[in-house]
C-alpha cells in the first residue's frame, strides 16, 4: 500500500480551489480568443474581446475570474493501494475546500439548508464523487461550479423510441431556453444514459473533459451536429446577439436499461472552470 496523509490532499484541495477560480483551463482560453476572432456581431465581438481581458486580467492580479466562485464539486479517483493516514478523505476534501474559499478570498456560496438558507461561510461541504480505480494514485479534480449556469441545467427521462434527432432539439431547446442566463458562450455537457441520478452525473462529467471533441467519432459528429444548430440561435456572447452561443458541445454516454434513455443537459458557462492534480 502506498501512504498518503491527509495533509497533501488539504493542500492539494486548497491549491486547486483557489487555481481553478482564478485561471481557466488552457483549451478554453484558445476556444475564446478563437471565438473572438469568429464573432461577426460587433457588439458580441466586443463582448467576446471583454471576456478575453477578463480572465488575462484575473490572472495576472490573481484574483477569481468571476465573482460567483461556485460550489466546490470534487471527482475523487481513489487508487486501490492508497492507505490514507490521518483524517479520512471526505473531511480532508472539506477542509481543503474550507482554506482554499476562506484564505483565497473566494466568495463563500453555500448555504447549510436549500429553505432555511444560512451561509456556512467557507463554502463547504464539497460535492464529491468518488470512484475506485486501479493503483495506487489519488486524482483529484475541483470543478466550482457557478448558479447562473446551473440553474439552467434539466434532465429528461425520454424513451428507446425516442431519436437522434430529439435529443438534439431537447438539447438546442435547453440553450435556447437559458438564453443570457448562463453567461454565454456556453459549454453545454450533456449525459446520455445510465439511470436518472447517474445521467446527470454524466453531464457533470462531461463539463470537466477536454474542449476536442468525444474519442467516439458517433457522438464527436453529434457533438458537432449540436454546437452548429446551437450557434444557429444567435443567442450570441452575453445574449447580446452573434453566432457564438457556445464553445462547446460534451457528450458523455452510458449504458442504460433497455426501456430508458435518460438525457441530462449541465450547462457550463465562460468560465466553466476546472483543475486537477494527481498525488
Ligand atoms: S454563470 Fe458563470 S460567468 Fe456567469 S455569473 Fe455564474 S459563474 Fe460567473
């Protein structure tokens, strides 16, 4: 068995919150300065030219890209050789979520119960999803994850009879409905299968993959199909109007039952930020 304290992985979590807020992934940087050069609207170019700054800027003074810093949700890969010593996993998480909100001046966003509403004032808890996998490496990923885009986010318990051609318009719909809500240009993670908590799972996950398309060539054309009808809309940066309603399309797939077909649409945002370290 390989030791890991609970220590490093406070720290790592620490570090990771604190990354993820202030400097976006690099594919969605070139995906935006891509975008602003294909804008045609100028009021979505300059728009598109203001998100740019914005998170040159957020670098370089080393503050969040956006003032809604999200809830902390964390994909945890547990190599099945790690013996964690020290406090267990969940606790660790927590508190390198609850050093990395408080001492990263991030905006605290999470409050303790959905109606009774009070701050809990270090954002925790983390919303973890955990799986085991072979090794002994612990991977760990924090995806803070923004409001405006994830209230706009739903999930639809269609049927085998259903086609291609509906999930796409269910999916086209989603962006069309959310409109400005999500601060476009979006990136839209979709979930297609598994059951209906694990479809929506899916979707998560598909907001934390690379922007370079699925390693499926079915859903990598699919992908393709949705983002050109969705940048059809002419939503365009911000709702201002333009042609680039979104960055990306994500699909991630599961198997399923054989009389469902879950699809799960988690809307990300310009900033649709994530950040991993391996242990
Ligand atoms: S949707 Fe994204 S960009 Fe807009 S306020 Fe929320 S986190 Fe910030």
């Amino acid at each position: 068995m390989r030791i890991i304290h609970s220590d490093d992985i406070v720290m790592s979590v620490k570090e990771l919150c604190i990354q993820a807020n202030r400097i976006l992934p690099e594919d969605l940087k070139t995906c935006l300065r891509h975008a602003c050069q294909q804008e045609v609207s100028p009021l979505g170019k300059e728009v598109l030219g203001d998100i740019v700054r914005n998170y040159e800027t957020a670098e370089k003074l080393s503050v969040p890209v956006c003032q809604d810093t999200g809830m902390a949700v964390v994909f945890v890969q547990l190599g099945q050789e790690v013996s964690i010593q020290g406090q267990d996993l969940v606790s660790a998480i927590n508190e390198g979520v609850r050093q990395g909100y408080t001492q990263g001046l991030l905006r605290c966003s999470v409050v303790r119960d959905p109606l009774r509403r009070e701050n809990t004032n270090d954002n925790t808890p983390a919303v973890i999803h955990m799986t085991m996998t072979p090794g002994d490496k612990l991977s760990l990923t924090v995806a803070p994850k923004g409001a405006g885009s994830e209230n706009m986010s739903s999930i639809k318990m269609m049927t085998p009879a259903c086609t291609e051609r509906d999930i796409i318009d269910y999916v086209v719909q989603a962006v069309e409905t959310a409109g400005s809500n999500p601060c476009p240009p979006v990136v839209v993670g979709v979930g297609i299968g598994g059951n209906f908590e694990g479809c929506a799972l899916l979707a998560k996950k598909a907001l934390c993959r690379e922007l370079s398309g699925s390693q499926d060539s079915f859903y990598r054309e699919m992908e393709k199909k949705i983002l050109e009808e969705i940048n059809r809309t002419g939503i365009g940066p911000q709702g201002f109007g333009g042609k680039v309603t979104a960055l990306a399309v994500n699909i991630e797939a599961g198997p399923t039952h054989i009389a469902s077909l879950p699809v799960a649409v988690n809307m990300g945002c310009h900033v649709t930020r994530h950040a991993t370290r391996v242990i």
